[in-house]
C-alpha cells in the first residue's frame, strides 16, 4: 500500500512538470532580403555569358587593274605590245654604207629623247642589209651600221649598257622584192626594245 502511494505520488510530480513546460516551436531564422538593411548594396549577379554570333566574312571583291594616271600607252605595256607600235624608229642607209645621214641623226636624236623618258628601257640595235653582196659581207656590214648607231645614242646621253647590238646581214628583210623600193626599206638599223630593268 505504501509502494502504491509512492508511485502515484511520482506520477503526479511528472504530470505537473511536463503541465508546466511548454514545448517552444523551432525557431526557423530566415535571412532578410539584402535590401532590407540601410545602407547595403545588393550584390550583383553575373548575367550568364550569351553565344556571340561571328559574322560572316565579306565577300572579296578583285581589285581593278592600277590605271597610270598619265594614260601613257607604254607604261604598263608588254614588250611585245611596245615593239608592235614602237615609238622607236628605224635608221636608214645608202648602198654599202654605214655613214649616219642628216635624217639618220634627226631620228636617233628622236629616238634619245624616247629613252630618256622610259629610263628602264633596254634595246638592241639591230643591222641589216638588202639582199646584194655575200653573206658575210652582209653581216659585217650590218654589225658596222648596228655599232654606229649606238655610238651615236651614247654620244646623245644614252647609257652604252642600255643598248645591245647585233647584225642579221640580209636575213630578215622587212619588204619583200628585188628592186631599189624594197632594197631602201631593207638597209637599216632597227631598234628593238628587248627588257624593261
């Protein structure tokens, strides 16, 4: 009897202290907004990287062809193109001659004046003669004609490296026949324009 007395006595003290106790509810701690505070600077998010789009290369357009500002017709032209419409004119002879005439020196006096212009010209003389007399008589005489031409070009300012020589003899007429017409046309130093340095 006394034990259950004991007992009951126990079970009222802990009913009464757990009476007594509240439970408090967990407290949860949310963190206020940064701008909630005075004062703060909100912290700035890095936007996510966005794909850039590279664009397409231009299209290449060819560059016209550079255009001398002079329109001079030999500037840029080929050699072939010079010879054609050769401002160069040939050097006539008499027979079995190869005297310079008052015609041959006002041509070759034309002719410096040229090359003083196209200062990267380079030409060969080149002598001939009509078809009369042997062949080897032919090319001494055309060689005689070649050198006496540029002796004279050399005498007018011409550089001698810019003047080559040599002789065809009657090999290359230029008008064909056998009659003093042709023969005249065919006794001559003709001037070739051979590089552009």
């Amino acid at each position: 009897m006394k034990r259950l007395h004991t007992l009951a006595t126990i079970l009222a003290l802990t009913a009464a202290i757990s009476g007594c106790v509240k439970k408090q509810p967990a407290a949860t701690t949310t963190a206020p907004p940064p701008s909630a505070f005075p004062g703060s600077v909100t912290p700035r998010t890095t936007p996510a990287p966005t794909r850039t789009e590279v664009p397409p290369a231009p299209p290449v357009i060819p560059m016209d062809q550079p255009v001398t500002s002079s329109g001079d017709p030999f500037e840029a032209a080929s050699l072939e193109k010079i010879n054609q419409d050769s401002p160069l004119k040939p050097v006539f002879f008499a027979y079995d001659s190869d005297t310079l005439d008052d015609l041959a020196r006002a041509t070759m006096t034309a002719n410096a004046g040229v090359l003083r212009k196209y200062v990267t010209w380079v030409v060969t003389v080149e002598g001939h003669c009509d078809e009369r007399g042997t062949a080897e008589y032919n090319l001494t005489l055309g060689d005689r004609r070649a050198q006496a031409v540029k002796n004279y070009m050399v005498s007018l300012g011409i550089a001698a490296d810019r003047i080559k020589t040599v002789s065809y003899g009657n090999e290359f007429p230029i008008v064909p026949g056998h009659d003093e017409e042709a023969w005249k046309q065919n006794r001559r130093a003709h001037f070739m324009l051979t590089a552009k340095q």
